[in-house]
C-alpha cells in the first residue's frame, strides 16, 4: 500500500475518530513519528488493512528501532500536542483512503407559492 505524505493541518481536517497506524522510530538517538491514515472504522479493520504486511517492528539488535500503535487520531494529535514535522511528526495517507460516506442531504421543505391577496 503506498502513503502520500500530507500536512498536519490537511490530517486534521479528515475523520478524527479514525484508527491510526503510529509508528515510533529511534535512529541514532533521534525518535520520529509517522501517523498512517487509511480513515479505518476499527481498530481490527486499522489492523489488517494496514498494519499486517507491511509494517514490521524491529528486533533489539536492530540499529534502527521501530514500534507500532493502534490509536485515534484525536488521542493521536493530543499526545504529539502542537509539534510538527520540524520536531520529527509525518502523516501519511494512504492512496487508497476511504472518504466518510456522504450523509444525504435534508431536502428543504416545499413551500407552496404564495395566493394573490385580493382586495
């Protein structure tokens, strides 16, 4: 599956009750953080769709250490609090990301045109 990286502010503005793929990554001493949106309902689904295959998370004698969570994106945004990707914090979403189905829209009641007053 491949991840187009987008800003903070664009995931923000997308379903913040999704499940989220959060990957820690420690390198030489410093930790950065991917957030991976694929808009999963579930945490099982978020499991499956993303996590198996393609993620993996590195043994100790790795050199580059990697570790995942399941979170929603609104616990998510609260634990990184305001940093961004200066501070080592991408987001990613997936080519595949599924919209929020549209909500049908409420049709306005008919008003029926107006009689002419007589006089």
């Amino acid at each position: 599956m491949n991840y187009n990286n987008i800003d903070k502010k664009m995931a923000k503005g997308l379903n913040l009750k999704q499940t989220v793929l959060v990957e820690t990554v420690i390198e030489n001493g410093k930790t950065s953080i991917n957030i991976y949106l694929n808009n999963s309902r579930r945490r099982s689904e978020a499991f499956t769709e993303m996590y198996q295959g393609a993620f993996k998370p590195s043994k100790k004698k790795d050199e580059v250490q990697k570790s995942y969570r399941l979170l929603k994106l609104t616990k998510a945004l609260d634990e990184i609090g305001s940093k961004g990707a200066k501070e080592g914090v991408r987001f990613y979403q997936s080519e595949a990301y599924k919209a929020d189905p549209e909500k049908p829209a409420k049709e306005a009641p008919e008003t029926a045109p107006e009689a002419p007053v007589e006089e």
